[in-house]
C-alpha cells in the first residue's frame, strides 16, 4: 500500500519535506527548511537563529517523528535504532529543498544532481562557522558530506535507482538555480511524479527536452499517476520574461544610463547563474554600444559560487574571477570588458607578513578558494577609483542576501542605476 505524509510543503511556499512508503520502504522527497515557520519562531529578536536541536523540534521546523531516529545533532548524538526513512532525494540546492543535509545521519543516502551538490557545498561553506545548529553541523571551509551521492543524466535523460518495493526515475527539469531535478516513483503499474521547483520559460527550456515531458510521451505505460507539484505561481497572470527577453531589456536599459552615468549595480540570487551570465553579457554589450570599457565586479557571494562551478569544470562556460568576459552577437561585434573581480562588502586585511588574514572573506577567497589577491578589491578603494575614472563603466552584481544600505551607500551614488532582478 502507498502511504503519503507531508511533513512540509504543502499549502505553503517551500519547506518541501515528503515522506514515500510502499510496503517496507520509505523515502523522502527534500528535506528543506520551511521559511514562513522560521521567520514566525527566528525572525526577530537577538537570537533570530535555532541554537539547539530541540529548537528545530519545538518549532516544528523538523518533525517530532524524524527527530534522533533520522535527523540528529551529530555533534552529540548517536541516531536511536534504525532509521524510519531509507533514502533522501534532493530535487535542488535552494534551501527550502535541501537545508537539513548536514543533519541526517550518515547511514542513510541523500541522492541529488552533481551540480546541485556543488553548489549547496558553496552555499554553506564559509570563513566561519555558523551560529545555527545546522551550520554547527557542517565541517569545513568546503564542506563534505560522505552520504550525498550524486547523480548525473548526461546523455540520458531518464535514469533509475532500485529499491526492493519500487523503482524512482530521475531526470532534468528547468528552473533558476541548475542542477534541478524531478523524480518519479514507479512500482507495478503506478506512477507517483514529484516534480520538485519548475519553470517552462528559461534557457534550459528552450534546448533540453525535460523529464516532465519524457514522463509524458510514457504516460500509456502506467494505470495511475499521482503528480505532487509545486504551485508558486499557478494561478498568475503575470507574463514571464525568458532569458534572452531579459537580456535585451537590461542591455537597453544600461545603454541609456552608461551614455551619461558610470556605475550600474543588479542585485540577483547568486544560485540563478543563467542570470548572472546574461547580465554580465548585457553590461558588457551595453558600455561597448557607447563606446565605453567595462570594468565588472562580483560580491564574495556571487565569487565563491562562479569559483566552485569553474573548479568542478561544470556549466561552461560562466564567469571565471580574474578572466575577461567576452559577449558577442556576431563575429563583428563584441563587447569585452576588464578582467572580472570581487568586491569586498569591507577592506582587505593583512597579516604582518603581508599575507590575507584567515578568518574573514579576504582571507577565504584567497586561502580556500584560490583567488589572486589583484583579483580582490574593497569597497573603499573601488569607490576611489569610480570617482576618479570617468573613461569607463561600472557594473557590480550582488547577492540580494547582501544588500545593506549602510555599506552600499560608499558606492550608490544620486547617478547610480540599480537592478534588482527576480528569478
């Protein structure tokens, strides 16, 4: 017998957490944080974080059921007996899907594209460790978890793991952040389809055939399908821009203020790397449209994401910190900018040997991540050089996590256009 429990994600926008069993196996579909119970119990106050594991249970962030048994504190606890769930799939990195990797015990498998992987890896690791029970369970500067296993499609768009009661399916869809899959779990002649986060208007959209669709063309194999489905934007009459539509926009936009202005600044989410590639190739296109040189910068958010994609040789190609960005529209035309370098959202510091300390993000981008010291500029001297270069043209892309006025405004000037650009 199928037996469905939703533990998160229903009625509700995100914290996705979906338990599957047939017979005597279960498996979770993500396992993400729910944001509306966060901000309700963390979003105030001074300890605006869940500290302790019993935090997650008394809010009931995770359930009471999975609580020691699946999920623990693996700094002080052993998991209780065996585990009620058998397997974990992550349908993508976005946090309300795959928050709580660092607390399933190890004995069970957390299945997610390859992709999807590196880039939760870049979303939790940092400088220092973090103040929430989660980040406390996350080991390193670039962390690992050895229970991830990852999945590729390559070639084949559809694929399967075995389990002894069923079979599940997993293949690409399209969506903001890469390394986005649906799953779809088979057994006799029934199909139970999840589709995870989706969109039918970007890139990926336009050049792939998805898994959705593969599912579709054998939809006379199965008697019944179940489709689990997210719902953001069902019911919107709102018409939705596709990759290329934004571009030219942006590219128009920016035209008209780099005619008379210098410094352009988008806020964008670091995960939705189509955007960042295509509004680095607007900026540039726009400053060569007017004559102009293009000096690009990138916040240590957006850095440490491109520099954990560049070093795996995934999604080539995309922006590589200390490279120049070329974008061109025919062999005779192109836009090319200075090389491409990180923003400090403060100054660099040194140590007496005139090394980058460890401990802050100058020191991580250059310890952890290799990036050369050139390639790394705080905010006071670039904002030295905008007031003193009037040649070229200035175009800095932030995480949207990062926007602080109080920094910002060392470089928002009454003349500077800012974007805040929505996946």
């Amino acid at each position: 017998m199928l037996e469905i429990m939703f533990y998160g994600g229903a009625g509700t926008i995100g914290g996705n957490m979906i338990q599957v069993s047939i017979e005597n196996t279960s498996i979770l579909f993500d396992i993400g944080k729910s944001y509306d119970v966060y901000d309700r119990f963390f979003g105030m106050g001074y300890r605006n974080y869940p500290m302790e594991f019993e935090d997650l249970v008394i809010s009931s962030l995770i359930p009471r059921e999975l609580a020691g048994k699946f999920f623990i504190d693996k700094n002080v606890q052993k998991p209780v007996g065996s585990s009620p769930i058998d397997a974990v799939f992550v349908s993508h990195s976005h946090f309300d899907h795959s928050w709580y990797i660092p607390l399933v015990r190890d004995d069970v498998p957390i299945y997610m594209n390859k992709i999807a992987y590196t880039m939760y890896r870049s979303a939790v690791g940092k400088p220092r460790g973090g103040r929430s029970i989660v980040d406390k369970n996350v080991q390193g500067e670039i962390p690992s978890f050895p229970n991830v296993k990852t999945l590729t499609t390559e070639n084949k768009s559809i694929r399967a793991l075995n389990f002894d009661d069923f079979n599940v399916l997993y293949g690409p869809v399209d969506h903001s952040i890469p390394g986005a899959y649906a799953y779809a779990l088979e057994y006799e002649d029934k199909l139970l389809l999840y589709t995870g986060d989706f969109r039918l208007h970007g890139m990926f959209s336009e050049k792939r055939k998805s898994f959705l669709d593969m599912i579709e063309d054998r939809r006379s194999d199965y008697r019944e399908i179940i489709l689990i489905t997210e719902g953001t934007n069902w019911g919107s009459e709102e018409p939705f821009l596709n990759e290329k539509q934004v571009e030219e926009n942006v590219r128009e936009m920016l035209r008209r203020h780099y005619k008379d202005f210098k410094t352009a600044i988008a806020l964008v989410s670091p995960n939705d790397v189509d955007r960042v590639r295509e509004l680095f190739k607007a900026a540039s296109l726009a400053a060569f449209d007017e004559g102009k040189y293009l000096k690009p910068f990138v916040d240590h958010t957006v850095a440490k994401l491109l520099t954990a994609l560049n070093a795996e040789k995934l999604l080539e190609p995309i922006p590589r910190i200390g490279e120049c960005i070329e974008a061109g529209t025919t062999i005779e035309k192109k836009g090319k900018t200075e090389p491409l370098r990180v923003m400090l959202l403060g100054e660099k510091r040194y140590t007496k040997k005139g090394e980058a300390k460890k401990g802050d993000w100058h020191g991580y981008l250059v310890h952890t991540l290799g990036v050369k010291d050139e390639d790394i500029i705080g905010m006071k001297e670039l904002a030295s050089e905008i007031d003193e270069n009037d040649n070229s043209r200035y175009f800095i892309l932030l995480s949207s996590f990062n926007l602080d006025p109080f920094y910002l405004k060392k470089i928002i000037k009454p003349s500077s256009l800012v974007l805040f650009s929505t996946s």
